[in-house]
C-alpha cells in the first residue's frame, strides 16, 4: 500500500476560538451524530487522559454503530506504542503527552480500524504533570484522508474537569471538521 501524503496542520486559532468555542456546551451527541451520518464518514478514537469520554459521547446515540467502529483506551504509553501504532521513538523524544503523540495516535487508529476519521487525545489531567506537559495541558488530534489536524490546549480546573474539557474540545474539533455551525443559543 502506498504512504500518502498526508498534510499536518494545527486547527487555526481563529477557528478554534469563533467556531469551536461557541459550540461548546451546546452540541448535542445527537448533532455530532447527525452529521457524522449525512457525511457517510466513519470514525474511531485512540485515548489517553479522557480515558473513554469522548467515544462515550460517540456511542451515546442510537444508530452510533453506522459511523463509530471503535476505541482504544491507550492510557499506558506501552499500549500506545502496541495497539494504536505510535512509534516508541516519538513518545520517548516527546513525550506521552505531545503534539506528536496526539498525531501519531490519530493516523494510527484510523488506519487500524480503516475508518475516515481518527481522533485522539493526550495530555495531563493531574494532580501530578505528565512531563513534559504540565497539568492542563491536552493535546488533540483529527486525523482524514486529506490532511491530520491538531490543537493545544492549556486547561484549568480538577481532574475531572480538565478530562472533560478536553473531550468537549476534540468534539468542537470534529464538529468544525464535518462542517457544523454555529449553534444559537
């Protein structure tokens, strides 16, 4: 199989702030669903520090089976080297919880389980950092067929509420990716 050539590049901050923020909060399951159906796209997740909430929130609607194929909960990096295909060379030069990482695990579980969209998310929740990423820093991770996107993020609050923050982002994330609007309030 030939290696495409596949574009790397960080969601725009403008998006991110004007797109995905205002959704935030207001997009339902059953919104992401909906689109994630009239797209025809399937998806599948690799996560690290949200441990599961994201594909939680993938399979919460019925009918989910149409469009999310699968997750792996990648928590020890030895998983993530293993299971979703993150060369141990990345992990070991930058860390569990890096831009890098995130990447890797997005084209990895993609690829894995053949799906359009790869998803990830890593980053340290806390109370104890994850070096080199201090407490609330999450990195998230889109990979498609056209190019991988990827976003940092700096998160306050506990330990739960970073993890869920950080799912709700890579939501926002896939939201902007499949197209959705803005959601009036």
């Amino acid at each position: 199989m030939a290696e495409q050539n596949i574009k790397v590049v960080e969601v725009k901050l403008e998006d991110f702030f004007t797109k995905v923020l205002s959704v935030l909060g207001k997009i339902t399951d059953q919104q992401i669903a909906d689109l994630l159906k009239q797209s025809h796209k399937t998806i599948s997740t690799a996560e690290s520090f949200t441990g599961g909430l994201i594909a939680s929130h993938l399979s919460s609607t019925p009918g989910s089976s149409d469009f999310f194929i699968g997750s792996i909960v990648c928590y020890h990096s030895r998983i993530k080297v293993t299971q979703v295909g993150v060369p141990a060379a990345i992990i070991s030069q930058h860390g569990a919880a890096s831009r890098e990482t995130a990447i890797a695990m997005a084209e990895g579980i993609k690829q894995r389980f053949g799906t359009d969209i790869g998803i990830a998310a890593t980053g340290a929740a806390g109370p104890l950092p994850a070096p080199p990423a201090p407490v609330g820093k999450a990195y998230i991770a889109l990979a498609s067929d056209r190019e991988t996107e990827w976003k940092e993020l700096n998160l306050q609050g506990t330990r739960s509420e970073i993890r869920e923050k950080a799912a709700q982002a890579a939501l926002g994330i896939l939201w902007l990716y499949l197209g959705g609007s803005e959601v009036l309030s």
